[in-house]
C-alpha cells in the first residue's frame, strides 16, 4: 500500500513544485489508479493482488518517464530548481529500476532505493533552503518596496490634502467671484440636474435659494427637463467641457429676458458641471418692443400720408377738370346767348313785318276774309 500511495503523493510534490509544467489532470488521474490498486490490496487475497504489482510497476515507470520529460523540459529552459529536482528525481529513479530488476532476478545488486531516497530528500532540502532563501529575499525586497511605496503613499497623501486645501480655497475664491458679478449665475450638476450654487444676485432675483432643488423645476416649474438643454452641447464625445452656448429666452417665472451664457467645467471632486451666467436684458428687449412699435406705426402713417397726398393729387385733377368743365360751359352759354341775341334780332326784323300784314289784313281793308283764313291768321 505504501508504495502504491508513493507514486500518486510523489506526483503531487512535483505538480506543487512545477505547477504549470505538470498537468493538473494528469496528477489527478494518477492519484485515482494508485487509490484504485489501494483498493484492489485491502479487498482481494494476498495471492490475487500480488499479481498486480508488475502492472503497477510498468505504471510507477510511466509516471517516471512523464515525470522526467517535464523536469527535463523545465532544464532545457534553465531553471536551477528543475535542474536540482532532476537530479535527485534521476537517483531515486535508478534506485527504482536497480530495485525491480533485482526483485525480478534479472541483476543482483542490492537494495538503492534507500540510498536513492536519502540523496532524494537531501536534494530536495537543499531545493526548499534554496526557495525559502529566494522567498526571504522577495519578501525583503518587498518590505523594503513596500516602505518606499508607504512612504511615497503618505508623501503623495500629504501633496494631495494640500492640494485640496488650495482647491478649497480656490473655489471659495471663484464661488466670491461669481457671488459678486452682476448676473444670474447658478452650477448644476449635468446627470441629475441638481442645482450646486447660485451667486446672490440670482437668489435676490427669485427671492429664494434653491440649491439642491431640480433647476427645470425651481427655475422654470416644468415636469421634465427643458426641450432648449443645451449640456449635450457643452461637452466633446469623450466628456469634456467644449464650447460656450448662447441663447435668449424669456423666464416664465420672472417674466424677465435674459442672454445665457452657458459652458461646462470642473467641479469639486473633478465632476463636470454646467455653469450659466445670465444678463437681463429686459430694458433692451423692451427698448427693442418699442422702436419696433415705433416702426410699425411710422411705417402706417408714412403709408396713410402716402394714402393721403395721392387721394390730395386725385381731388387737384377731379377740381382741374370742373374748373375747365365750367369754363367749357361758361363759353358755350355766352356762345348760345350772342346766337339768340343775333338770331333774335335777325328774325325779329321779318316777324315785325309780317305781324303787321297780318293786322292791315285782319282789319279788313283788303277786303273781307273768310273763316278758314281767318282761323290761320
């Protein structure tokens, strides 16, 4: 039994010591065949399971052979503890084959294997003293990187707090800044809309501040963010701040015009935000309603005294032409009273005539007239 239980314990020293070069699953089914002919020795009769120690044999020379292939494949690439391992690996080995041949009277020799063994376990404490002195070495160096590391660390701690401390101070002294400029000016955060500061002269504008409020909700008292958000456009495709927009819009609230300025920078704790900088331009906007009033109307009274100078034109030819219309008819009626005045006198001349014939005849001292003349005269 010990000897069968050696080969599968051997096999996983080397895969301890060569982990990557010795197959795991190899390792495995080796342990498996040497429980299984453990098996075979406690269940069947001595003179049964003495015949499987040959087949045993050939497979402890199997694992051998797998065994000297990874040591010496590890060898070839200059390993000093594959190197070692081999070594005593190729003692005990010959000791094994020195052994069965002898136990099959095959040569007669005596027993190696106790002497391989021994050579064996030296080689293999000289090889744990080698990787007990590398690891103490590792582990010295590591102290000693680690020591470094440490103090880097804390070197590093101390730069980092008083940068923060002068980031501190710096957007203390941005944040008076912006307190004293003559705008709105409010920071949000760009994700979740949250309002991170607004300067006095914004909170003096709505009367209230609304710092950690919604900014579409507080300022605008929407139900979603505003349609005109421009933070898509305030930074570049890897999230940076990009460009200054600017727009006009009127504020529902206030019912004040403002000009936005809007850009994104950095905040505390490195977050990209949105800062707007608002100017009321309602005085301006409502200069601009005016003149365009003003416009408007001059524009209808230049049209209406246009209106009026051509209906003037129409009334000065419509009296031109009674004036010449009366003027017309003035001298037809002195025409047509000097053709009655000339045609009364020339026919008045003849009728004076013939009136009187006719009365020297109607008195008869012609002579007598009859009824029909005188009914015509």
């Amino acid at each position: 039994i010990s000897f069968y239980l050696s080969v599968p314990a051997f096999t996983q020293f080397v895969h301890y010591l060569f982990p990557i070069r010795f197959s795991k699953k190899i390792c495995k089914w080796i342990a498996i065949t040497g429980l299984l002919f453990c098996i075979a020795v406690i269940l069947l009769p001595v003179r049964m399971f003495s015949h499987t120690l040959p087949a045993y044999q050939i497979f402890t020379l199997a694992v051998s052979i797998y065994a000297l292939y990874v040591l010496m494949a590890a060898s070839f690439q200059k390993e000093a503890e594959a190197i070692i391992f081999l070594s005593g690996f190729s003692l005990i080995l010959l000791a094994a084959v020195n052994d069965m041949l002898q136990n099959e009277n095959i040569i007669q020799t005596t027993e190696m294997v106790p002497l391989g063994l021994f050579l064996f376990i030296i080689m293999q404490a000289f090889l744990q003293s080698m990787r007990f002195s590398k690891t103490f070495t590792l582990v010295d160096r590591q102290r000693q990187e680690l020591h470094e590391t440490n103090t880097a660390f804390k070197k590093e701690i101390v730069d980092r707090t008083q940068a923060e401390m002068e980031l501190k101070k710096s957007q203390e002294r941005f944040l008076h800044v912006l307190d004293s400029i003559a705008a709105d000016v409010y920071v949000a955060d760009m994700e979740t809309y949250e309002i991170l500061f607004m300067n006095k002269n914004m909170v003096d504008a709505f009367n209230d501040d609304f710092t950690g409020q919604i900014c579409w909700k507080a300022f605008r008292n929407n139900s979603a963010p505003c349609a005109h958000c421009t933070n898509d456009q305030l930074v570049d495709a890897k999230g940076e701040p990009s460009s200054v927009e600017i727009w006009e819009c009127q504020n529902p609230l206030t019912g004040r015009w403002y000009i936005n300025y809007d850009r994104a920078i950095k905040w505390a704790g490195g977050k990209v935000v949105r800062l707007q900088v608002a100017t009321d331009v309602t005085d301006r906007k409502l200069a601009e309603d005016l003149e365009k009033r003003v416009d408007e109307r001059t524009a209808e009274i230049l049209a209406a005294n246009e209106k009026l100078h051509l209906e003037i034109e129409d009334r000065k030819r419509a009296e031109a032409n009674t004036a010449r219309a009366k003027r017309d008819a003035e001298k037809a009626n002195k025409a047509k009273s000097e053709f009655l005045a000339n045609m009364s006198h020339e026919l008045r001349t003849p009728l004076n005539h013939i009136m009187g014939f006719i009365q020297l005849v109607l008195s008869k001292k012609f002579g007598d007239l009859n009824a029909e003349q005188e009914e015509y005269l």
